[in-house]
C-alpha cells in the first residue's frame, strides 16, 4: 500500500509548543545589544548580505544550551529541529547557515569576541534584577577543560624567570613592613635595588607546537596533558556563575584569583563573603580580602615544613603577648628583619648566635650547612589577618561556606561537562578557550534564570 501523503497548513508557529524553553528564553533574553556591538564589523551595501549577527549568537548559543558539541553537528540539528529553526528565526523550508560560514566569521573577524563577554554579562545583570543574586556569599573554583593539542605535539621550552602574579601589591606591603620594622628595631634596612629571583623550581616547560598557549597540566588526581583551566566564581543563592578567567593549566589557582574578584566585586555585585578550597589559601588573599571589607571562608591549606633540620617548626612555642618564639632549649627568637620573595612577604625571627653557639641542641636545630650558625624562623607578614580568619574555621557559618563552595562549584561544574561542552575545546588559542567557557557559563546562568522564574 503506497504512503498517503497528507496536506496539511501549517506554520512553524504552530509546531512549537507554548512552554517550550526557547519559546521563554526567547521571551527573557533581549539581543538587540549584539546589533549595536557588531555594528561597526559590517561595510554597508557591498556584497552578499552577511549573516545576521543576532542569528549568530543564537546559533552558537544553542550549542551550549544542548551541549551539541561542533558548529557542523549544530547546523545538521537545526535542520531537522523545528523548535531550533523558530529560535533562530528561519522558517520551515529557509536554508540553515552552514557551519563553515559560521567558522569563517569567528575566524575573520576577532572583535566579534567581545560580543560574547558582553552577552555573558547582559545574562548576570538580568540575573541581578530578577532577585538571583546578592553577592551574600561567593564561591569559586576552577576546572580543567581539555585543549586541542596531543601529548605527542610537547616539547621543552627554558622559562624565562618573571616576576610573580602579585609583585606590585607585595611591593606596598613590603614598604608598610619596613616602617614597622624601624619602629619596632630602631634600623631601618636599605631599599631593595635589584630585582628578586623567582622561585626557580622549574626551568623548563612542556609546550605543544599545536596550542602554544595552552598549559601541560599535571596535579595529583587529574588527568595528565595539554588543558586551560576555567576559574569560575558563582553566587550560593541560586548558582549565578558573576566572573570567569581562563588560564593555562599549568597556571596556579591563587594567581587570578585577587584580580578575578576585585573585578567582580566592582563591576557586578559587591561581595560580603567568599568562599574557595585549599588552593586558595594564601597569606596575601586574607589581607586584602580584608581590606576590601569581604569575609574569607578558606579550607585551610595543610601546611609544609621543608625545613633539613630535625627540630621543626613546632618544636617551637610562639609567645603572642611579647611576638617571641621560644625554642626547645628555652632561649628567644625576636624579629630582626623583613624578608621578601617572589611570592610573598615575611617576619624573620632569628636567635641570638651565642645562645645557639652553646646549644646542646645545635645538631638537631642547625643543619650541617648552615652558614649563618644560628636559627631563623619565618612567619607571613600578613600572619594577623590570617590567624583572624583561620581561628574561626570550626564555627558554624564557616563550615557551612565551605559545604556551599562545595556542593555548589564542584555541581556547576558536573553540570557544565555533562551538558554544556566544558569538557574540551575545540579551537586554538587562550581567546578562543576563553570564548567557550563564557558560552558555556552563559548557558548554564540561563537555564537556572528561566527555571527560578518559573
């Protein structure tokens, strides 16, 4: 029996059902800004008409609604996916852009990147009128997101020594150290001159001769290779992602973490309180979280003693009242100096080198190459702050933070990788890297918009 083809009037109107998500995402989410952001990317009135900048966006961003991974894997759904096809405006029989002329555009015309910074934020200001955030409390992580580059395309590269990610800020700290240095000695130590070495641990690197500006990451219990690493901050109201910087992934977590906040804190909501896990714990966040007036609730990093010497840092008894160490043979250790690295700022307790001269404990205090013959100790310049702050870490609201960061950072992520292609990018390159972690945020934020609307 032959198939009975039935006529039927239709219009694409009618196929789409009336709750549907595009239908209320379409209702909440108003692109005219993209038009205005693009406006000077397009010469009027020669050649073919370009695709319309709007039906871009919405093109990309339907991918990471759907967590569709490839441009041309978006174009073969839109095709056959009538909802997709109202979306983008395209009626039932309309041709759909084809993926390479998708491509070709983001490739062409790289100002075309701040459209998708700008649409991230247009998602979080829109988030901030509706009531879904309050800046209350703040939490942030970062993720591995796979780069587009083998193993096999590695090689060394010598690493230049620079200086660290917080140098100018240790710089002000070091000064305000060295007057209080001078009040509390009665010296005061000449002015730094020349430049401080970074900690050089690590001379060389591994990078691919395919994504240069992608990281070789390796931490323990993650998986080995070329990543960048997505740093997100997210509000524990409803899950609203305010800020996210991508690096490397060979980047450390603290190092965008000061400028990451202060930008969210000034441009987005202001923050009262964050939240973050170990990798985050280090002396300069507490301070000048501080002094930004935004409570810190860290889980504290377990701390390191690489110390040669026997008697370790708690064979030490630190008396507050007199700021005096007294070691194991009763004798004191008083601040002498201010000592500065690459990566921070530090008061150095030294003992007295008669008493340790005649020390019965000499061997097990001195290691064997210690010139200096007698014993230092270092404690962070910022070690006030961090005490304030890691004295309360078994109150109640301090351990409901850190339960937040967790189930909140560590949930978006999953979320994230499951549906909204954080997984791996496919493009080269830390802007195109970046691109797609923003899409993939706004994604999410706008999925957890609709849903508490609803």
């Amino acid at each position: 029996m032959g198939m009975q083809l039935k006529l039927h009037m239709v219009t694409i109107e009618d196929l789409v059902p009336e709750g549907h998500f595009l239908r209320k995402l379409e209702a909440t989410l108003d692109l005219s800004f993209v038009q205005e952001e693009t406006a000077s990317l397009y010469s009027r009135g020669n050649g073919r008409p370009p695709i319309n900048p709007v039906m871009l966006v919405k093109y990309l961003l339907v991918g990471y609604l759907y967590g569709i991974p490839s441009e041309r894997q978006i174009e073969q759904r839109i095709q056959t996916d009538v909802a997709l096809r109202w979306y983008l405006g395209l009626d039932l029989f309309d041709r759909v852009p084809g993926h390479s002329t998708i491509s070709q555009l983001r490739k062409r015309k790289p100002s075309f990147r701040k459209v998708f910074r700008r649409l991230f934020e247009e998602v979080v200001r829109e988030c901030i009128e509706k009531v879904l955030v309050s800046g209350r409390l703040a939490a942030t992580d970062s993720t591995h997101v796979k780069a587009n580059a083998s193993r096999a395309s590695e090689y060394l590269v010598e690493m230049r020594s620079e200086p660290g990610a917080y140098w100018e800020r240790l710089d002000s700290y070091e000064e305000e150290g060295l007057q209080e240095l001078e009040k509390r000695t009665g010296h005061r130590r000449k002015k730094r001159t020349k430049q401080i070495k970074r900690d050089s641990r690590r001379s060389h690197k591994q990078v691919s001769r395919t994504d240069p500006e992608a990281g070789h990451m390796k931490r323990p219990g993650k998986p080995e290779g070329q990543y960048y690493l997505s740093h997100q901050t997210l509000d524990t109201d409803h899950g609203v992602i305010l800020g996210v910087t991508v690096t490397p992934g060979d980047v450390h977590d603290s190092v965008p973490y000061l400028d990451h906040l202060e930008q969210i804190h000034r441009d987005v909501p202001p923050i009262q309180a964050v939240t973050a896990d170990a990798a985050y714990d280090f002396p300069l966040a507490h301070r000048v979280l501080e002094e930004q007036g935004i409570s810190f609730y860290v889980r504290p990093q377990p701390s390191a003693d690489r110390t040669k010497a026997e008697f370790k840092r708690d064979a030490f008894s630190y008396d507050a009242e007199n700021d005096v160490y007294q070691c194991p043979n009763g004798k004191e250790l008083r601040v002498r100096g201010l000592y500065r690295s690459a990566s921070g700022v530090y008061w150095e307790y030294w003992a007295d080198r008669e008493d340790c001269r005649s020390c019965p404990f000499r061997e097990k205090c001195l290691s064997e190459n210690d010139q200096r013959g007698a014993r230092r100790l270092l404690d962070t310049y910022f070690r006030p702050t961090v005490r304030r702050h890691l004295t309360r870490q078994n109150e109640p609201d301090y351990l409901d933070a850190l339960r937040k960061r967790q189930v909140w950072c560590e949930g978006t992520f999953a979320a994230q990788k499951w549906g909204h292609n954080l997984t791996r990018v496919l493009r080269r390159g830390l802007e195109a890297a970046e691109d797609h972690c923003l899409l993939s945020a706004t994604a999410l934020n706008l999925k957890r918009m609709i849903r508490c609307m609803g």
